[in-house]
C-alpha cells in the first residue's frame, strides 16, 4: 500500500481524490516542485519550497501551510512509504469552488515513489540531446520561469528525444536563445568560462540583461543549478549567467545539464555533433566531484 499526503491528511494512494472541478485538473492552475531524498533526507529542501512558495505567489495561490508541516508531511511520507531513497513530488493547484462558488481551495498533493537512477553509462559517456526546432518558450508568458502543472509540451518533447536515442530535449525562446531542457537545466563551457542562460532575478543586473533579446526570462531557478553556481564561486571557477545562441552552444567545449533527480549529467552528443572530445569534460568532473562533496557534506550537517 502506497500513502501520499492530501490536503493534511494521509491517504491510501488509491483512493486519493480531488475535485472534478479543480482548476488544476480542468486548467492546469498550479505549480510543482520535484525533490530527491537520499537516506531519507531531502537534499535543499528549503530552496525547494522557497522557490515553490515564490510560484505560488506569482500564480495567485494561497499555500496555507508553512514550510515546517510541509517539512513534516515530506518525513512522514517517506516513513509511512519505507522509503529511504526515493522521488518526491509536491504539488500545488488552485484549487475548486468552495461552498460559496466564489473562493478557490487550494489542494496540496506530496507523493513520493522508490528513486530510480539514470543509466550510468550516461554519466561515464555522456547523454545525447536534441534541439527543438519548431517548439519554442515565450519568455513574456507569465507562466514563464515557473514549474507549473501546464508541462506536457515538454514531456512531448522529451519523449521525442526518447525516440530518437537521446535522453533530453533544449529549448529555445521566440528570440532563438537557448533556455533549458524539457526539465532541466543547461550549462555551456567554453574556454575557462561556464556560462548558463539567466534566470529573471538574474536579469536585473544590467550587465546580464545587456545580452539578452527578450530582457525577460523562460528559465526556471533550479535549485541543482544554484547549488553548481555556488560551488563555482567557492572553487574560483568562473561562472556566468549569459545570453546563448546556437553557435554559442555547437561551440562550446563541454555541455551539461542539472536538476534534483539527475544532479550533473554530461552531454556529450547534441544529435549527431560531438560536444568537445565526445566525453565528459574536465570542467563537468570537476564541479560533479564537488557536488557530490556538498551533497555529502549537507546530509551529515543535517543528520547530526
């Protein structure tokens, strides 16, 4: 039997139920974040909610629950799934009606399944990635930059990569600059630079926007992606948040991609044009050694 956390309350996940009428169902109203638990301990749990809180505000959700029974809910879940190494999902949806008709209660979702790890021969030889050419992002959609529930685009182009042998999909925007993979996101290095799209906080810095055609972001702030920006600073590796276009990334000498669940994968092939020397880069070893380190180092802080 399977549990998952509704609306403060556990429930077999069979008979877990919301409402016909949920905007989430009927609209896809709502936001998500995707976590990864290691030992039973999720790894930045605090960014994540920081930055699924964020879109909730941004989408005009109300999340009555504060980050400390949602910390909660996320240990109960995986005691009552016995799960130590496992996938986590927290949705959020705007919700139905209430009585009234007129006010929106939101429904808030935590599920949590065994992990299952990416191939290790795409971390020894790198994934191949497609670049979508009809699909693009918009930028100015006010959707843009958040991980909403409004994601079968990019599952659709995910599994178009699948049947093409490749195991990620990057996106451009109406402006032709790369932003992400269907759920990821994308790191270029080329000389002694690492260069990654910005996210619209970033875009604040004049010296960021000056490059940028749309002066408004599609890119989500991951939280994989902040942690590899920190680790750069602390190992004096340069790192910047720039405008990329296509020549910018068939050039470069290395590409990888970053979230929870894969942490740093190397992409080694973008359809048939090798990246570098058609392996994993030395920049990518480096910062996935210290990811690792930080990974292991935050679980003990947070054990003791």
């Amino acid at each position: 039997m399977s549990y998952v956390w509704l609306n403060n309350e556990f429930v077999d996940e069979s008979q877990a139920s919301i409402s016909v009428r949920d905007t989430g169902l009927l609209h896809a109203a709502g936001v998500f974040t995707t976590m990864r638990s290691y030992s039973g301990q999720v790894f930045r749990v605090a960014d994540h909610l920081r930055r699924l809180r964020s879109s909730c505000d941004a989408m005009s959700i109300p999340l009555a629950f504060e980050d400390g029974a949602l910390t909660a809910a996320i240990s109960d879940v995986l005691e009552r799934n016995e799960l130590a190494e496992a996938r986590l999902r927290l949705t959020i949806t705007r919700g139905a009606p209430d009585a009234t008709g007129s006010n929106l209660v939101p429904s808030v979702l935590l599920t949590a399944s065994p992990f299952q790890a990416y191939p290790a021969v795409y971390y020894h030889k790198g994934m191949t990635a497609i670049v979508l050419d009809q699909q693009k992002l918009n930028p100015y959609d006010f959707q843009a930059g958040h991980k909403t529930l409004n994601y079968f685009s990019r599952l659709a182009a995910l599994r178009d990569a699948g049947a093409k042998g490749a195991g990620e999909a990057l996106w451009f925007d109406v402006h032709n600059q790369l932003q992400s993979g269907s759920i990821s996101n994308v790191f270029v290095v080329k000389g002694d630079e690492v260069l990654t799209p910005p996210v619209a906080e970033e875009l604040a810095d004049p010296a960021v926007a000056a490059g940028v055609a749309a002066k408004r972001s599609a890119v989500l702030p991951g939280v994989t992606r902040r942690v590899v920006l920190e680790l750069c600073r602390k190992d004096e590796i340069v790192a910047r948040p720039a405008a990329i276009n296509i020549e910018m990334l068939l050039a470069a000498d290395e590409v990888f991609l970053t979230n929870s669940i894969m942490g740093l994968m190397p992409i080694c092939r973008i359809e048939r044009h090798a990246v570098g020397n058609d392996r994993p880069g030395p920049v990518y070893s480096r910062l996935a050694e210290l990811y690792e380190n930080e990974l292991k180092r935050t679980l003990a802080n947070e054990e003791g």
